[in-house]
C-alpha cells in the first residue's frame, strides 16, 4: 500500500508540474492561491479586510485585480499576483552556465512585461477605490523574486518608474 501511495503522489506531482510549465492560467491561480494563503495566515479577514477577484467596469474593458486590501479611512491597496514559472524552472534545471544566464535574462524579461503590464492597468484610476498611484506585484515565488534581482540591478527602479512596487512573500505585509 505505501509503495502504491508513494507512487500517486509521485504522479500527482508530475501532473502538478506539467500543469504548471504549460497553463498559464493554472500558473496564475496558483500564484493567486500562495497570496491568499499569506494574506489569511497573516490574520486579515476574507470579505472584511481584503477581497479577491473584483471585477470593475472601466472605458477601456474590464479590469479585474487578484486583491484589494481594505484600509482604515476607506482607503485600498491592490495586489496582482504575477508568476513566470516557466523561466524560473529552466533556471533551476540549466546544465550550464550559459542556459543558466539565459534563463535568467529571459525571467528578467518575463518580470518587466508583467511590470509593463500592471503600469498600463491603472488600477489606481478604478471607480470606488482610494488608492496611491501604485500596484503591488505580488511574485509567489520567493527563489524567482532573489535570483531576477541578482541579474537585474535596476529591476526595482524600473518597477518603481511604473508605479508598481515588486514584493514576494517574505515582502508582502511590510510592503
């Protein structure tokens, strides 16, 4: 019975990980799941202090963000969840060095369209929020969040220069 149970598990995984290279939406829920997790265990409220997946209807379309943190004074905070996994993982597999630094540039490249991305949002404009003129980008992965800042010195500052503030789990609640 063990080795069978060991055995699913290990497919269980496999399956995981397959999803995770190739779905971007299955990599998004999970990036949006590790938020939510953070944001219960650090004691705030589903519903109360924080909520998930509201839609606006805005001139340009609909906008969407993964959490909107509700402040005193009826202020908000909005937090986007954003994963690229698939870099990160060719990272962490590279054989060498230069599939290593590959890698590394094309997660660099993957983090700053997603700050692009969130700049172009605006969702500080969103109807019934007061927020600051800023977004959080959540990054769930906390070895992707350390070693794309290892390669990109300015990585902040551009993120900065877009209004976006970079945090990852170990970042989010003091951000």
């Amino acid at each position: 019975e063990l080795k069978e149970s060991n055995l699913k598990m290990n497919d269980e995984a496999r399956k995981l990980t397959t999803a995770l290279k190739h779905e971007f939406k299955t990599q998004g829920n999970w990036g949006e799941l590790i938020l939510e997790n953070l944001l219960e265990r650090s004691g705030l409220q589903h519903n109360k202090d924080y909520i998930l997946q509201v839609s606006f209807k805005t001139e340009d379309g609909r906008k969407q963000p993964d959490a909107i943190i509700n402040l005193p004074e009826k202020r908000h905070i909005v937090i986007d969840s954003k994963v690229s996994l698939n870099s990160y993982l060719r990272l962490v597999n590279s054989q060498n060095e230069g599939e290593r630094i590959k890698a590394l540039k094309d997660l660099s490249m993957a983090i700053n369209s997603r700050i692009k991305e969130l700049a172009d949002r605006s969702y500080y404009e969103l109807p019934g929020l007061k927020t600051p003129e800023v977004v959080l980008m959540f990054i769930p992965n906390e070895s992707a969040f350390i070693e794309v800042h290892k390669q990109d010195e300015f990585l902040t500052q551009t993120a900065l220069d877009n209004n976006v503030l970079l945090t990852c789990p170990t970042t989010l609640l003091a951000s």
